[in-house]
C-alpha cells in the first residue's frame, strides 16, 4: 500500500473541512463525551449543554411533562420568529 501524496491529503482535508462547515451551518447538533464521563451536546446555542447520564436520563424522562410546561407558558417565552 502505498502513501498518499501531499495533493490528495490536501484534497481529503479540504472535503473534511467542508463536511465539518456544512453540519455546522445546517444547526445540527453534535453528542460528545467529556473527560470527567458528562455528555455534552452541541449545536443549541454558544455553549455546550453538558450533563451525566442519570442526569440526561432524568430530563428524557420528564420530557412530556416539560413540553406541557412550554405550551402553558407560551406567552411568556422568549421565541424566534
């Protein structure tokens, strides 16, 4: 097998920068693990959002009733238009 030259790794490079560009213009969010074990999701705004996993488990659960929360409290939210 046998090396690839500088023009092909410049290519390959160029094509992964551009794949990294579009997913984060897209808005897409990104899951990574920390190096204390959190998992930290990407993508929802400047910073990270980053929790443990009996955390993260916790918030899924109450997920429906987080979603009724919103909706009742529509009109106080701050929302993009």
């Amino acid at each position: 097998m046998t090396e690839p030259s500088y023009d092909e790794l410049k290519a390959k490079l160029a094509e992964l920068e551009k794949q990294v560009d579009t997913r984060k213009r897209a808005g897409a969010m990104e899951f990574r693990v920390g190096e204390k074990g959190g998992v930290s999701v990407y993508g929802l705004g400047r910073f990270p959002v980053t929790l443990y996993y009996e955390q993260w488990i916790r918030l899924l659960d109450a997920a429906p009733d987080l979603k009724q929360f919103m909706e009742d409290n529509k009109s106080k939210l701050k929302l993009k238009e």
